[in-house]
C-alpha cells in the first residue's frame, strides 16, 4: 500500500535593503511576502522570518487540485462551466481542459445565473 504524501506548495517574494551605517556598519532589512495570500512581514534575517515563512507554508490546508477537484463535482451531478474568454485570456484551449465542462461566453452568464439556485466562482 502507497502512502499519498499531502504537499502544499507556497511562493514568496523577498526584497532586501542594505543599508550603511557609520556606527552598526552593515544592517538589512528582509521584507517577505507570501504570494497565495499578500500577507507580508519584514525581518532582519533569514534565520528570524523562517518560522513565519513555515506558519504562511502550512496556513494553506488546501492545495488548488482542480482537476480532481472538478471530477468530483461532475461525479456528484453539479454542471461545471468555463468562460471562453478566461481559457483564451490565460493560453487554454477549449480542447485541453477537462472533459465535461461546458465552455460559454461571457455573454450567457447572466442567463445561466437565473437557471440555477447556487453558483459557485472560482
């Protein structure tokens, strides 16, 4: 039996000023900041924002799956469409994504909307 290890996958952005100063010499300033969710902190040191870094890491309990995530929609019944505009704008063509998903136009969102009780947005 296979254990399915559960990984999550965070992206940061750090920017580094060093400044001189004549009395305390060399001094930086770290300011790092977690691309999933913009939340931002500013440190000293690499050695003092890692426990930061960790925490924003494990904050995220849901890793984007959204292939599986849509397979398990359509499995339970739920109608799944994609807007052509958002596959076109982002390099996707309506032959690569997922079978089952119905592919509209911005234009027939407002019609869909009143067909059904809830809607979900990605």
């Amino acid at each position: 039996m296979t254990e399915e290890l559960m990984r999550t996958y965070s992206s940061f952005l750090v920017r580094c000023w060093l400044t001189q100063d004549s009395s305390q010499g060399e001094h930086s300033v770290l300011q790092i900041e977690h691309i999933q969710t913009g939340a931002s902190v500013k440190a000293a040191s690499l050695t003092e924002v890692e426990p930061w870094i960790l925490e924003a890491c494990r904050a995220i309990n849901h890793p984007a799956r959204p292939y599986e995530d849509i397979s398990r929609l359509r499995d339970k019944g739920v109608k799944v469409f994609a807007l052509a505009e958002d596959l076109e704008e982002r390099g996707i063509s309506g032959g690569n994504s997922l079978g089952g998903v119905q592919i509209i136009r911005s234009g027939e969102v407002a019609a869909l909307m009143k067909d059904y009780e809830q809607v979900w947005h990605w």
